[in-house]
C-alpha cells in the first residue's frame, strides 16, 4: 500500500512478502545480472544462462559445483559465485527483520557483518550498542530501533546512551569535554526527558565509569572560574597522558644528540649558511638553536615566512652529527611535500605508528620509535588523540619539533593541540616566525592570506595570481564555479582541472556547498559515457576517473589502513566482481566492495576542514551569504593558504568582508594547556 513518511514523502510500504524467483530465460538473465550476487555481473549472466536455460537458479542452489561447464568459467569465480549465493541466503531472514523496523539496506548490511547470526538478538536487546559498534549508525538511528523493539522512551540504558552520544557529538564540534551544565542541557533537548532524570544518570555514568568528572578552571568574561568537566574515558586519558608525556620529554636527558648541547652555534650556523647558500633571519637560528637543543619545541608561522626552509636546516644540521630522523605529517600530501623539501622520507602519522583496528598503535611508550628527532608538519592538524599517541611513541632523550600554522583552523577532531602548546604558561618552547620574505612578497597568495590573517581585505587590484568573480546569487556562484575550473582555469592558466585544481567550500550543504557543487563538476569533468561502466549509490554516481576522498578511518584495507581525508582517483569500477579501486594521493590502490561506497565521497569540492595538511596549485573558493555562520576569519585564511600558485574566489564581496572582520572562531573546551601550565 501506499503511505507518507515524515522525511521522505510518499513511499511504498510492504506489510508482507514472498519471494517469487523468475521462471522465464530472459527473467532468470534479469536477475542474476541485477548486482544482486557478487561475481555475476550482465555479460556473466547471459554466459550461464545461455548454458543452463531456465535451470541456471536450480543449478546455483542444487549443485553449484556446475558452474564450471560454463565456457571461461574458472573454479575461482565459482568458488566466489557460490559463497555469494549462500550468504544472499544467510542474510534475508536478518534483512527482512531489520527493513521491518526501518533500518535501511546499507545498515543491514552492516549490522549482519558485525553480528552475523545474533544480530537479531542483538538488535533486539541491546539496540543502543549498535552506535558504537556500526560505523554510519549514531545514538539517533539506534535510538529510532529502540524504539521500534519497545525499549521505553525514560529507560535508563536510552539516557545514558544519550547522555554520551551528546559528549561525542560535542567532539565532533573539538571539545574535549563539556562543562556539565550544558552537558545536561543539551542532552535534555536530545532526549527530551526531564532534566532529574538526565542528572541521576550522569551520576550513575560516574559510578560506573562510564565518563569522568574534573573540576577544571575555564576562561570567561569575567576571567578564569571552576567548572565541573564531563568527559569521555578516552579523552580524558589523553589529556592527563599527553601533558605527562610532554613533561617527561622536556625534562629527560639529552642524551640522543649531546653534540648540540655545547655547540658553537655562531661557527655551526655559518657552516650552514655555506652549505644552503642562504643566511638564516634571526628568527630562524633562534629557531634551529631551540629544535636541536630543547626535547621538545613548536615552530609556526604563517606562509612565505621561511618554516620550510628553517625545517630543512634543522635536518641538515641533525644529519651532519648523524641523528637518527624521523619525518610525519597528519595527511598523504603533506607527507610527500616534506618529503620534497628535506630529501628525507616522511610518512603519515598513522603509517608512522602503525595504528591497528581499534586505533591502537604499534609504536608507544613500551616500543618507542628508533629516532633521535622527531618532525611533524602541519601539526595544527593533530587532535588530541592522534597527539597523544605520537608523544607516547617518542623515545625518552629523543627531541620532538612541531611545525605548523597556529593561526589556521584547528584540528577536525576534539581538541586544539597546537594552540595550547602555545599559550601563555605553557612550558613548551616555541619561535613563532612573522617576517615575510621578499621572494614572498610578491605572490598575491601570500600578501593576501596575511592580509585576511590581520583583518585587511584582500588587495585584487594589479594580482596576476589571485582573483574575485563577484556574484550575490547563490546558485549562480555555483554555475560559475564549475565554468572557473572546467574551462577558464585551464584555458588561461594550462592546468588540469582535475588534477591540478580544488575547489574549497566553507559548508557541505546549499548550492554552493560541497555536495553540490560535487555533482554539477563530476558532470562537466567526468561526465556519463556510453559504455562506460559507473555505479550509483545513496543518490550518488561512481565512475572511472572520479576524484574520492575517504571519509572514515579504515585500518582494515590497505598495507597499514587508510584514513579520513585521504584524496583519490578512482582508476578501475567492476560491475561483475562489484568492486572498484582508488589509486591514493600516497600512490597505494585500494579495492572497495560496492556496499562500501558510503566510505567515499567525491571530492571535487570538498570543505575547508577536509583540505587541511594539503597544498594545490589552484584553489576556487565560493564565499556566498548563505554561509554567514561558517565565515570565519581563520576558514578564509586556512582556504587561501592552501594554494601554491592560484587563488580564485567566487561569491560575494559582503560574505568576503564578514569572513575578514569575524575573529571570534568557537572556543573549544580543553583542559590541555591548564595540566601544562600546572605542571
């Protein structure tokens, strides 16, 4: 019968079912061919069914071992063909029950992979553990099955579920914790019971360990006053570990590179000077002095103002005394360009520590890496996991320097790492770089990110390498958008624009947000072609030649997982084996089963939060009104300064000048720089 649904309209809804197998030749063909059994694709299916006629579903269920009389049918892709079938079967009771209460295809799917045959039984009993064991189900989906197995809407097991689902949310904002006032707040707007209820709970969390409470102090209007925190186990054991790892990296003996502890920094600086050919501002030796003589150290800066090359001369003053180094980044691209600059191999934070299913890593405190230094760039990435489990992985006596733009957004996930190093009472020593070299001065890229980076507009008068396409309507910045990158980008300047141009958007949402603008430039750079296999799914279209991004962390594929963020190209899409593979920005091919495929994202737009720790030639930047709450002065920074040659923006002159003039990007809660600060 026909019925509404509150999302999503007017839909068919099946009260009952049986299933009726086709009879006919060209049915059975139909069927096969359907996707529905990994192995058979339409040209595989015509084969077998040209063979065994009508019987071909008899001879599959029956005796399957006949798939091999079919010509070019090996005992591999029979062997495939017939644990496909079997598990089809294994799973309809499973998918019958789960599409009953309105879970969707994709997450029966999933939830049969993690539970097999009790997934039943756990859906039933314990539907809320379903949101921290199944990727792409949150507290909300679990919440909606709960309901429909009859768990009560003030059942305790609902709001403390609740209760840290609002926690991790407010993780996925960068907060470490919440204060535990307007933790309760928001998960009695989540959860919409009484507050009381939400309050004995939380107490019953505590005692039961399943979040913890520190009085901590928190800076307001009227100066620093105490809260109480709530944190997730995890975040709050990060903290505490982090700042006591720090210390007792600060305060071990320089024993890895005891050459530098007596140097004569004015004859081993002039001896650098002569092997580069270039003198070091006074800045920069203040910083190369304090990465080879201090355990741990932060340099930052903004662009064109010499980070990269003060790195390089850290490095080669390290290896003239024969230092053990050792090189990382957060992303695959930022790994391959200190690659470029050092001559030495770096490697991605999470190849580096070997980080396993689960998200442990094989390198820390008891297996520490073999390394007298430590570089990591583009450490404003780092959140406070991903930091924790680095520090821990750094050898007693070994030296750590963090390099980054303090002044870009801060990580995606919970914490803001590099800007507590920094601040004030912080016993992490630090240079911070301001002058603009002359070289940069003359890229408009590099004047204008430091102009948007003080409150100044951005000068486009006289730039040969940095433009503004002015448009008020939303949808037109769209459409001209696409016209930028597809064809008068590479028309003027002669670069590809698939591989040589991103477009950046400040949202996800809208016209000009990601998801669209993701669909109107797969259309005009890979578009449709006849005979040219793609697939569709969710609402989306995969093909050949598609620019991907990976929008979860994975650390069952490839040689050492892969992880949110990382950029691809898809080179191969199989319709028969119902697979394809992505050729990474770190050159690894990783093969994805189609029911995978909610794990990428195209990426010919994507937010400026998923462009951090990459470098383009070109960047399109739409700024439009629509946007207002996401214009922030250090999300225009971050977007600009991820071009090396080009910047383009697209939109309005009023969203620009809002970006430029709001400085007050959300405060994160975290307690990091207070535990150092204390120490």
């Amino acid at each position: 019968r026909w019925g509404s649904h509150p999302q999503y309209g007017r839909q068919f809804v099946v009260e009952n079912y049986r299933t009726v197998l086709p009879a006919t030749v060209q049915g059975i063909q139909r069927y096969l061919g359907s996707g529905l059994v990994k192995g058979i694709g339409p040209r595989m299916a015509e084969r077998i069914v040209g063979h065994f006629g009508v019987d071909a579903l008899d001879v599959i269920e029956r005796t399957p071992e006949r798939l091999i009389e079919v010509p070019n049918l090996g005992p591999k892709r029979t062997r495939l063909i017939t644990e496909a079938w079997e598990e089809q079967k294994s799973i309809k009771e499973v998918m019958v029950f789960l599409q009953g209460i309105e879970v969707s295809t994709s997450l029966a799917v999933r939830i049969y992979k993690k539970y097999g045959e009790s997934a039943i039984d756990t859906v039933r009993t314990e539907p809320y553990r379903l949101a921290a064991d199944v990727w792409g189900i949150g507290f909300r989906t679990a919440d909606t099955i709960a309901r429909a197995v009859g768990i009560p809407h003030d059942s305790p097991e609902r709001v403390k579920a609740g209760i840290q689902f609002t926690l991790s949310e407010s993780t996925g904002d960068g907060h470490c914790y919440l204060p535990e006032e307007r933790l309760i707040s928001e998960a009695v707007k989540i959860l919409q019971v009484d507050s009381a209820l939400v309050i004995d709970c939380l107490a019953e969390l505590v005692a039961e360990e399943g979040v913890v409470t520190e009085r901590l102090p928190e800076d307001g209007a009227d100066g620093a006053e105490y809260v109480t925190a709530v944190y997730l186990v995890p975040f709050h054991r990060a903290e505490l570990s982090l700042a006591g790892q720090l210390r007792a990296l600060l305060a071990a003996p320089a024993d890895r590179m005891p050459a530098f502890a007596d140097v004569d920094w004015e004859a081993a600086l002039g001896w650098l000077a002569r092997q580069t050919g270039a003198e070091l501002a006074p800045e920069q030796r203040e910083a190369v002095r304090l990465a080879l003589t201090s355990k741990v150290a932060v340099l930052t800066g903004g662009p064109g103002c010499g980070k990269s090359f003060t790195v390089a001369s850290v490095i080669r003053m390290a290896a003239a005394k024969r230092a053990k180094i050792v090189l990382a980044a957060p992303t695959g691209r930022a790994a391959k360009r200190l690659t470029e600059l050092t001559g030495h191999e770096a490697s991605t934070v999470h190849r580096l520590l070997e980080l396993k299913p689960g998200g442990d890593a094989s390198y820390d405190r008891d297996r520490p890496l073999d390394c007298d230094l430590l570089v990591v760039d583009e450490a404003s990435m780092l959140d406070l996991l991903l930091a924790n489990k680095l520090a821990k992985a750094v050898p007693p006596g070994a030296h750590l320097l963090l390099v980054g733009d303090v002044d870009q957004l801060p990580s995606v996930g919970a914490g803001q790492v590099l800007r507590d190093l920094l601040a004030d009472g912080s016993p992490i020593p630090a240079v911070r770089l301001t002058r603009v070299f002359r070289q940069a001065q003359q890229s408009g890229v590099v004047t204008n990110a430091h102009r948007v980076n003080t409150g100044e507009p951005p000068l486009l008068d006289g730039m040969s390498d940095f433009f503004l396409f002015p448009c008020d309507e939303t949808e037109e910045t769209a459409e001209l958008t696409v016209d930028i990158v597809a064809r008068r980008i590479p028309r003027r300047f002669g670069l590809d624009p698939r591989r040589d141009v991103q477009v950046l958007t400040p949202m996800h949402r809208g016209p000009a947000g990601a998801g669209n603008l993701n669909v109107l430039l797969q259309g005009a750079l890979t578009p449709s072609r006849e005979g040219v296999a793609e697939r569709r799914f969710g609402g989306r279209v995969f093909r050949v030649g598609d620019k991907v991004t990976q929008i979860r962390n994975n650390y069952d594929k490839g040689a050492n997982g892969i992880f949110n963020g990382t950029l691809g190209v898809i080179t191969r899409l199989d319709t028969e084996q119902q697979n394809l593979t992505v050729r990474t920005d770190e050159d690894e091919d990783i093969e994805y089963e189609f029911t995978e495929l909610d794990e990428l994202a195209h990426a010919y737009a994507v937010t400026v939060h998923r462009s951090q720790g990459s470098e383009y030639p070109a960047v399109v930047i739409p700024v439009t009104t629509s946007a207002w709450m996401m214009l922030q002065r250090n999300l225009l920074y971050t977007a600009i300064t991820r071009a090396k040659k080009l910047v383009v923006l697209v939109g309005s002159r009023r969203a620009i000048a809002q970006a430029v003039r709001s400085a007050t990007a959300g405060r994160r809660h975290t307690g990091l720089r207070h535990r150092l600060a204390a120490a």
